[in-house]
C-alpha cells in the first residue's frame, strides 16, 4: 500500500471533494521552479500529476533528492529547490491549513510519512554511493536495488522499468550524462544487461551487476 495516492484518490473521491475544494489547483511547465530556499510562501502540495524534481544547488553543482511523481506530498517551505521537469498539476494549500486539515484526518499523516521516508533513504543511499562509489558503481547499484524492489523476474532475468531518462538518472546518481549513457552502453556491450523496449531495462546477469556496484575489491 502506498498511503500518499490513497489520499490522493480519497480527495479525489466524492467522500473528499468537499476537502479538495480548500485546495488551489496549480498547473506547472516543464522547466518551471516551484519555490527555492528562502521563500517566503508556506504551502503544502500534492502532485496530481507530472513529476517534480526537489534538489540542492550551489554555484558548483546540484544534488538531486528525488523526483516526486503523483500523490507524492511536500512542502515549499524547504532549503531545497523544487522544479517540474514535465508539464504537471499541483494542489496546493497554506501549510497552517494543512495543519488543521491533519487533526481532523489523522490517517493523512501516512502520506508525509511517505515522503519523508523515500527522501531520507534516498538522502543516505546517495550520502554513501558519492562517498564510496564512482559514478558507473552508483549506476549498477541504483539499477540492482530497482530489480530488487520491483521483483520483476523473467526466467533468469530481471525486469526493469526505468520510470527516468538518461538524465534524470544522470541528475540522481550526481554524475554527468555522459557518464551515465557511456557506462549503459558498456553494460550492454558486456551483456550484463539490454534495453528490448522503451523505459525498460532487462538485467541478464545479476550477479555481474551486483559486482559492478560494490565497494570491494
């Protein structure tokens, strides 16, 4: 169960328009930033649609966090930048709204609990792959622990499916595009793994993977 879209279909439902109406319907073009550190405005969202990008920036370089995709709920008032990398439609209220929205639904709290948990373990993940890995390790790691998660098997094989282009996982693994691009074709050309359809991935040999991303030896 993923409680953040269930309370996304629960505002969506006949039981919570009365609800969705307290919320602003925010349309975003690709490109467009969503607040920045520093700002002023105190709102809670919900991404009803699209996709959104929450990253840190320096004038060095930016580290991603994650990409929030539909029913995913977060807040402006962050030191992060937030910015849509594809048209998307957000629901936005004042935080202070939200706060009281919550005493009166306690069961929405899964949905904060659910981000918060997906940005903290992907905030450790990438604390220790940049400290520990290159960027073609950062890439076989990311790419086993999505085999795992999905569990996707197709007799020996693994399936895949790669909701992120080549340079939204440039943008989540901290390296280049380039980088990333050079290291897949590498992996294609070793057979460790294929690309037979769009947004999908075939890991054929899981074990090579796995032994692309460690730290050892």
């Amino acid at each position: 169960m993923k409680p953040s879209r269930d309370f996304l279909l629960f505002l969506e439902s006949p039981e919570g328009s009365s609800l969705l109406a307290e919320f602003v319907r925010r349309p975003l073009r690709r490109g467009q930033l969503v607040s920045s550190p520093g700002q002023s405005d105190n709102l809670v969202f919900i991404l009803r649609s699209g996709r959104v990008r929450v990253y840190l920036a320096s004038e060095q370089r930016e580290l991603t966090l994650a990409f929030l995709e539909r029913g995913d709920v977060f807040s402006t008032h962050t030191p992060a930048w937030i910015m849509a990398t594809e048209s998307s439609e957000m629901l936005v209220i004042d935080a202070r709204k939200f706060s009281s929205f919550l005493t009166r639904f306690p069961a929405a709290t899964g949905a904060i609990i659910h981000v918060l948990g997906l940005l903290l373990s992907h905030t450790v993940d990438l604390v220790e792959t940049l400290v520990f890995r290159d960027a073609p390790q950062r890439l076989a790691h990311f790419l086993v622990a999505a085999a795992r998660r999905h569990n996707h098997r197709e007799g020996e094989s693994w399936a895949v499916p790669l909701h992120f282009n080549v340079t939204e996982m440039a943008l989540l693994l901290g390296a280049t595009r380039q980088t990333i691009s050079s290291a897949l074709n590498e992996m294609q050309r070793q057979g460790i793994v294929s690309r037979q359809v769009r947004r999908q991935l075939l890991i054929t040999d899981m074990t090579r993977l796995e032994s692309w991303g460690s730290t050892e030896g």
